[in-house]
C-alpha cells in the first residue's frame, strides 16, 4: 500500500492524568495512586498515531504561547508530523484534559478547549493547500463546529476523504454530520447523536443506517470491548475485538481512528477493521495518550501473532 498523506484538523491538549482505583462517584473524593503529564487531545493523538503508523501527516491546529505548546511541538515533531500548520495565540492556553484513569483501564476526562476553540475557518481556507495534498482529513469535535464544517467541505472539494470523529459533547447538526465521507462514533456518542438507545447489534445497525440517511457514505462504529462494524448502503462488516490485558483506554478510539485513515480501502472493509482494532487494541495495553500509541512494526507483529497478518 503506498504512504497516504493525513491532514488532521484537530485539537492539541496537554493531559493532566490521575491514576486511581475506580473513577470517583459525584461528590466523593479518592485518594490517586499516580499523576503525569503528558501530550494528548485528539487531534494531536491521531497525528501522532498516523505518523507512526507509518503515513506522510500534516496538523492544523492551535496552541497557546505557553510550556505546554512547546510540549506538544516536541511531541508531535519529534513523530515526524509536519507542524507548518500550527496556529499560535497569545490571549488563551493550550487546551488541557483533566483524566481519571481506574485499575481496570477506564477512563473519565473533562477538556477544557483553551487556544483548540481560537482555530476558526478562515484558518482552514489559507490553508487551502494542506486539503489538496491530503488522501484523507481527519477531524474531531474539539474545536468550533463551524471550522469543523468548513474542513469538511474543504475536503470535499479538493477530493480527500473525510473522516470524522465525534470525541465530545458539542451539538452538531445531521447537516453537518452528513458532509462527512465517514462517521465514526463510540456508541455513547452514536446515543447521543441519533436518540436511540444502543444495546444489541440491531440496535447498532439501526444507529448507523440514521447516520447514513444524514449524508454520509459511510458509519464505522467504535464499539470498545466487542470491537467495530462498518455499515453503508450496500454494505455491513463486523470485525471483533482483540482480547488484550487493558492498562488504560485513553488514546484507543483516536488510533482506531487515525488507523482508518492510513488504511481506508472501501472495497476492503475487513481488513480496514481488522487492522484498525488491532492498533487501538495495542494502544489500550499501555499507559498515557501519546506514549501508548504503536508503530507499524508492532502492529504488524501482533496481527501476525494472532494469526490476521
């Protein structure tokens, strides 16, 4: 397959990460086993995650004037990710998320956007040039909906697939949702964004066929522990999960993500999934966002190992 070339439009956070033995309950306080800090944010995970995975990858984004930033630069460039098209402001800080992380791998995380909500579309339309040297856009709801839209219209115009995952609360409209090529939603996020409670596999199914009535060609549903399902039109592909010893989840839906990009193949939906699942099951046996993300190498090596190479 030849090197693809990812543009990511996305968020840039530094994670303030506190382990403890199960996410607190409203109003309880725990004491935590651990703290760290450590690059994240969605946006740059999946940077991160494609460049490893071997693909040629561009962010566009923003950051604070501030330590934090420079983290990120460190990070991201030191992964080989060109930053040419990394926004800087003075009057707001790099975006932060605060992480629970619990013995048994779960995650709770509030963001708090910061300089992630100063990216605005005319950013995006000076860019122009970073969309047309793209084979995919990958995009995620930590900055403004509107600079959302604009990239995904970008992409469109300058023949990119565009993949879009969701990773936040924000309100989008099934008008926006429906310029995607892809939506990839976990299925909390895919409750929220339909108004259907997701329990079986029918329900799953139902999901994403309202998806597609939004617009988009295709659904790929994270579905954790049980694994993924790519649906379209004509289409329906579900891929299980890998069974691995999860230390933390934090960073596994974005590597599934940026996974799709470097791989995406519409007539090779099962070996996009199976490939995608391995990279966000390998993400979840270590620790931290960034830190945790494989490289093609050890991907390659544990797909041969479960037999799937």
């Amino acid at each position: 397959m030849s090197k693809r070339n990812i543009l990511v439009v996305g968020s840039a956070n530094i994670d303030l990460v506190a382990r403890v033995s199960r996410i607190p309950q409203p109003g309880e306080t725990l004491m935590g086993r651990s703290f760290a800090t450590v690059c994240g944010g969605k946006g740059a995970n999946q940077a991160m995650a494609a460049a490893r995975l071997g693909a040629s990858v561009a962010f566009l984004g923003c950051v604070g004037a501030d330590a934090f930033a420079e983290q990120q630069r460190e990070s991201l460039g030191g992964a080989g990710v060109c930053l040419d098209y990394m926004k800087t402001v003075d009057h707001q800080p790099t975006g932060t998320a605060i992480i629970e992380v619990s013995d048994g791998g779960e995650n709770s995380i509030v963001v708090v956007p910061g300089a992630n909500f100063e990216l605005t579309p005319d950013d995006l339309w000076n860019r122009r040039a970073a969309f047309e040297a793209a084979d995919a856009v990958l995009l995620q709801l930590e900055v403004p909906v509107e600079t959302v839209e604009a990239a995904l219209y970008l992409a469109k115009e300058c023949g990119a697939v565009s993949i879009l995952d969701i990773g936040s609360d924000q309100v989008i409209t099934p008008e926006v949702l429906g310029k995607a090529s892809v939506i990839s939603p976990n299925r909390s996020e895919a409750e929220r964004l339909t108004g259907r409670d997701i329990n079986t596999h029918d329900d799953v199914l139902a999901a994403a066929r309202l998806l597609l009535n939004y617009g988009a060609d295709h659904v790929v549903m994270k579905l954790g522990a049980e694994g993924s399902r790519y649906v379209a039109r004509d289409s329906d592909q579900f891929s299980p999960a890998f069974s691995v010893d999860v230390v933390d989840t934090t960073a596994a839906g974005d590597a599934f993500t940026a996974a799709l990009g470097v791989r995406w193949e519409d007539g090779n939906m099962a070996e996009v999934l199976r490939y995608a699942n391995a990279v966000g099951a390998l993400t979840a046996t270590k620790a931290g966002a960034q830190p945790s993300l494989p490289d093609g190498n050890a991907v390659t090596a544990f797909l041969k190992q479960r037999g799937t190479a």
